[in-house]
C-alpha cells in the first residue's frame, strides 16, 4: 500500500481508533483506578507497519543505554534514520489523533512532544531489558506532566516466549505484573503518573524487538497525590540486592534534582532539529 505520508497515516490511525472506540474507552476505564490502558491490534495496514520494521535502524546504529536499571537501544534523532519513521511517528502527534486519545482517556489540556524528550525510536535485542519504572514526572523544562504513553511495535511475528513485553504493575513492583504482548501492528496506550510502575521483561531470542514511541503531555497531572518525581527504577520482586542499589540511585539522583531543577546535564534523548 502507497501512502503519501504523515496526513494519510494519521488519518488510518485515526479511523481505526474510531472504529474501535467504545470498546478502548471501556477498556481504560476499567483499569483507570490503578494504571490505565487499552491497546489496538492490526492499527496501520500490514504493508506499512512491515516497512517500519524493514527501515527500522540496526542496533548499532542507535545509543545503547546499559545499566543495572536498563539495557535497550534508543534513538530520537529522527533525521539519521529512514523518513519513513519519521512520518510514522508524527502522525500520532496529529491533533485529532490527540484530542481522541484524550477524549477514550477523559484526559483535556493534551499535547503531543515535537521534541521527543524520551521518545522516538527504541530497539530490545538478545537479554535486553527494562527493569520496573516510573517515568520522569514532567517534560524536560519541569513545565508539563506526562500523563500518557504510547507504544507501537512493529516487528512481525514476535512471539510470547521471545520476551521483550509490555509488564505494567498496578499492585505496586512487589506483585505480579500484567504482561501486554509486543505483538506487531499493536498500539498500546498506557497512563503516566506516581503508581503506574512498569517494565519490559528481557528479550530470550536472538532478534530485534523494534518499537515507535509518543508520550503526551499535559497541563495538570493525572492523580491529585502526583508529585515531581525523576525516573525511579526497582528491581524484580525477587531481586533484593538490586532493590537496594536502585534505591539508592534514585535517592542520589532525587536529591542531585532538588539541587539543580532541571538537572546537571541536558538529557540528549530528544530530536535537535537542523533547522
């Protein structure tokens, strides 16, 4: 299928978000009291979510981010890879695209990131992993709230026993998960704030788990208890040592936060624009 870009995606995201619209709102209002979400299968024609994958960048092409709290392969720089992706990935910042998100979610004052501060392109391979997470509580300027993520994946034929799935943790990191499988074409939507603990579990093949990533933003935050937070990782339930370590990493970095607001360092996770 030829598309002329990003107008004509949004508007296939668009319809199909339409037509399943009534079912997605039942499905994150039945989960909205803990960690809000619904997910959409077959989102884009076949043809168009298989090139994704296709153009998708090698690991060696993207910034591979390797600690005790993460092992994956990010980029936001849009312009090094494929156009393609780029269309792809914009067309979920159209604003009817936005405004519908925002009206299954009852979320007002929603806007999409140009910028792409911890969004954009990102890559599991062999034994990556994302440990459980909250995400940072705010843009990049501590301006706005991010209070939704949106995770499309695109490599075809992914299966349950490969790994690299969506675990989100509403009883808190220390119960057990509810898997979301990566599964190709899949669109999945899933709120932000100071409870909504995730994580993907490690990728078990020697494949590349690819995915397209948006957050929105918004005026006000999605819980009144919500608070500015920094991204703050645990271990698995199981992992007590490593529980320890992250709690005192996120205790040092909280505290480097309350010192310098925006940071020491400007994150080099968004998209600098040539022009």
């Amino acid at each position: 299928m030829e598309v002329s870009g990003r107008e004509e995606i949004s508007e296939l995201i668009y319809n199909n978000l339409i037509r399943h619209k009534d079912e997605l709102v039942r499905s994150y209002s039945a989960s909205k009291s803990q960690i809000g979400y619904f997910f959409v299968d077959d989102l884009l024609p076949k043809s168009l979510a298989k090139k994704c994958a296709e153009v998708f960048p090698k690991p060696s092409e993207m910034r591979c981010l390797k600690s005790l709290r993460e092992y994956k392969h990010v980029s936001a720089q849009m312009d090094a890879h494929d156009s393609f992706l780029e269309e792809v990935l914009y067309a979920f910042q159209d604003k009817k695209i936005v405004n519908l998100i925002g009206e299954i979610c009852e979320i007002e004052s929603l806007d999409p990131d140009d910028s792409l501060y911890a969004g954009g392109l990102s890559l599991m391979a062999k034994d990556n992993f994302l440990n459980p997470h909250l995400d940072n509580s705010h843009d990049a300027q501590r301006e706005r709230w991010r209070v939704l993520n949106l995770l499309y994946y695109v490599t075809p034929n992914w299966e349950a026993a490969n790994g690299g799935h969506l675990e989100i943790w509403p009883n808190g990191p220390k119960e057990k998960p509810i898997v979301i499988q990566s599964q190709f074409n899949r669109l999945v939507v899933m709120a932000t704030h100071d409870k909504s603990w995730h994580s993907v579990n490690k990728v078990t093949v020697d494949e590349s788990r690819c995915c397209i990533s948006n957050y929105y933003f918004s005026n006000h935050p999605l819980q009144e208890t919500d608070k500015f937070h920094i991204t703050k990782f645990r271990g698995r339930p199981e992992d007590t040592l490593t529980n320890i370590v992250l709690d005192i990493d996120a205790s040092l970095r909280t505290l480097i936060r309350k010192v310098f607001k925006k940071g020491i360092r400007k994150n080099p996770h968004v998209y600098d624009k040539k022009t």
